[in-house]
C-alpha cells in the first residue's frame, strides 16, 4: 500500500470531503479521469496527491485501487475585516490536511 499526504493546504475541509468520498473504492485510472473534469478547487489539488499516492506505489494506474481518500483539519487561519462605526468581523480561512491511500491489485 502506497500514500501520500498534503498538509497545511489553503482548502475547505468541509467541500474537499465531499470530493474525497466520491473516488473511495475506485480505479486510481478512473478516479484521475474523474477529478480532471470536476469543476472544484478540491479536485484539482486531490488529484495531484492521488497521482504522487500512484507514482509512489511503482505501478501504473490502472493497476492501483483508491482505499482510502481522507480529508483532515488543519489549523485555522484567523483575519479581520473592518466594518462600520470602528467595529471588524473575524474571517476564518480553513487549512487541510489531504491523505490518499492506494492498494495495487
């Protein structure tokens, strides 16, 4: 079994796992085909960590099976905005933390 993790990336966790969900269990062929016409920041990033998972396990896609596609936390960035009467409103720009495992079959 083959990884590769991506941490501290400037990504909601909370949309990336709806990203990861949908290629668990499939083809690592399929599962890159898949991620290159979906319309998200999160596939486009998840993409490049499920191709360095495949470089990783010395096989080719087609041969490599996706087990698992994890989306953590990471640490919160917090900023201010300024707002009316001197006043400002916090901003919260999330960071993940991205694992994808392979499995030859």
């Amino acid at each position: 079994m083959a990884r590769a993790l991506l941490k501290f990336i400037r990504v909601s966790p909370i949309k990336s796992r709806l990203i990861a969900r949908e290629i668990q269990g499939m083809n690592a062929e399929e599962a890159l085909a898949a991620l290159e016409f979906t319309p998200n920041k999160a596939a486009k990033i998840i993409s490049k960590v499920l191709a360095s998972a495949v470089a990783n396990s010395g096989e080719e896609a087609e041969d490599c099976v996706v087990t698992s596609c994890r989306v953590d936390n990471g640490p919160v960035l917090k900023r201010f905005r300024p707002r009316a009467r001197g006043m400002a409103s916090g901003i919260r720009k999330p960071t993940a933390h991205i694992l994808v495992e392979v499995e030859g079959k």
